[in-house]
C-alpha cells in the first residue's frame, strides 16, 4: 500500500467517524422529546358550562324523540297485547257466563225459598 492511499484511507476514515459522531448526536436529538406544554388549568364550572350546551341539544334533538317514540311503541305492543289476552279470555269465559245466566233465569222461575 502507497502513501497516498494510507492517507486516502485516513481521510475517508476520519470523514466516516466524523459523519458517525454528527448521525450519532442527531438521533440522540430526536429521541429526546420536545418539551411538555404547560398544564392548562381548567375550571370544573368552566368546562361544564362548556358541555352543558352541547349536551342539552344532543339530548333534545337525539335522545328526548327517541325516549318518546320507545314509550309510544311499548304502550301500543301493551294495549294489543292486553286486547289479544281479553278476547281470548272472554272467548273462553262468555259461553260459561251464558250458561250461568241461563241456569239463573230457570231457577227463578221456581220461586224457591232463600237457604
């Protein structure tokens, strides 16, 4: 190996070690984290006073008309249900009121002294 190319190579060695040392401090620059901004104080009061309006209007456009229109359909599936149940029920029962009506009038007619 010649001269010049032991001081080429020593050139090209101290450029790569000099690039390693500027490449090591900059990702040692970039692992650090910016700094933290600082804690914003925030009132309870304020912050409700802040949601408060947003959760009123949710409240009353989305979840008041569909509150009211689940009350509206269990109070109409009720009353069907409760008229399919009486007309099954008076299905059964009126032929039994009816032969009691009957027994009824047929014994009044014997005008039987009270027990």
């Amino acid at each position: 190996m010649t001269a010049a190319n032991r001081e080429l190579i020593q050139a090209q060695t101290e450029t790569i070690q000099h690039l390693k040392a500027s490449l090591k401090a900059f990702s040692e620059s970039r692992r650090t984290p910016p700094p933290a901004e600082p804690a914003v104080k925030v009132m309870f009061q304020d912050l409700r006073a802040a949601v408060d309006e947003v959760v009123q209007g949710i409240l009353s456009r989305e979840v008041v008309p569909a509150v009211t229109q689940l009350s509206e359909e269990c109070r109409s599936e009720n009353q069907r249900i409760h008229r399919e149940v009486f007309e099954t029920i008076w299905d059964r029962v009126d032929p039994a009121l009816k032969l009691t009506d009957a027994v009824n009038h047929w014994v009044s007619k014997f005008d039987l002294p009270a027990s």
